[in-house]
C-alpha cells in the first residue's frame, strides 16, 4: 500500500454544507431534513415527528429562514373537520433543496472518487 | 435569465471541511492554517503571531492532534543564544495538510463549476 493510500484510509473527510443569502447562513443540514420530511410527510406534525422534533421546532426553523428571505418554505392550508391541516412545499423551498441537495451529493462524489 | 440560475446566484453554497480520524474530528481549518503558517515562518512564535494568535494557543492546537494521534506533527529543536527554536512539519503534518488542501480545492472547483 503506498503512504499516500494509507494516509487516505485513515484520515476520512467530513463537512458541514450550508447555503448563504447575502452572506449569511439561511440553509443547512437541518432545514433541509425537516423540508424533505414535511414533503414527504405532507403535514409538520407528521415531518417533524418523523425525525423526532417537536412540531414547534421543526416550524421555528422554517419560519426562521422564511423571515431572512421574506418568502414562504411551505403553503400551509388550515384542517377540516377530519384531514387537519397539511403543508406544500413552495417552489423556492424546492429550489433550495435541489440546490443544496446537489452541491453534498457533488461533495460526496469527490470525497469517494479520492480515496 | 432562467429561474435555475437566478436561485444559484442568490443562494451560495459555503461549508466546514475537517478530516477525522477513527470518526473523531482532529483536523480542521484552524489546524491547517496553523501548520500552513508554522511551515512558513520556519518557528511556532512567528507562525502564530502571522495568523493573530498566541504562541500557546497555535501550540494547543497541534498539541491536542498529537495527542490524538499518538504521532508528532511538528519537529521541534530547541534555540541556541542566537537563533531561537525552529519547528518543521513532520510528514504526517505535510500529508493532512495535504489531504486537507485537496479535498478543499476540489470542493470549491465543484462550487464554482455549479454555478
């Protein structure tokens, strides 16, 4: 095995990604985890509970990003008497897990492809 | 402009590289900028003082890889009356510092290529 090889094994590289909106921190790995979860999902009680957060949470992070881009994450509609309320994912909020989604996964192809 | 790129030009894709080692974190950006520096300056006073930093704080940081490691990561060689120590990368500290540039240059050709 040569040094360089050997090197590589033993030392894995790691990163955290996030996305900036004029220079400052708007979406990272947890917004993206709860935006796919709500999608996926249909409703924030149900997203958030799937990773185990609190739909207090899960709406605080949302809510948090949509406030710096004056712009919606999700289209929220109020329950009926039977189905509860339930949550769509906007465009933007797509464009930016596709954004994001694309950059790790180009991250990982890199990593992988040098060792 | 199509809406794919507009949403890459206000969004910009920023992360934290470090390398880990039996899945701890050892080596990160302060670490590579301190040995980077160290390399430079050809002492750990001179090294640390370009980067702002204290001599006991650069030292502390490459102390506790050490520590983690089990393997030096500076050769060190006490001053005489006139010279004052000296500090030399050992060729683990070259090779993470190397890995390390690698994977953080490939990362921001990726970016820039997505853009």
């Amino acid at each position: 095995m040569s040094g360089a090889r050997m090197y590589k094994e033993k030392f894995r590289p790691n990163w955290k990604l996030w996305l900036e909106y004029k220079n400052e921190y708007v979406f990272g790995p947890g917004a993206f985890a709860i935006l796919k979860s709500i999608q996926k999902a249909g409703t924030i009680t149900e997203g958030a509970k799937a990773l185990g957060m609190s739909y207090r949470y899960a709406w605080g992070v949302v809510r948090g990003i949509e406030e710096k881009l004056g712009e919606r994450l999700l289209d929220t509609r109020k329950g009926g008497a039977i189905g509860g309320g339930g949550a769509v994912v906007t465009v933007l909020g797509i464009k930016l897990m596709e954004l994001y989604s694309k950059v790790q996964n180009d991250f990982e192809r890199v990593v992988q492809e040098s060792r």
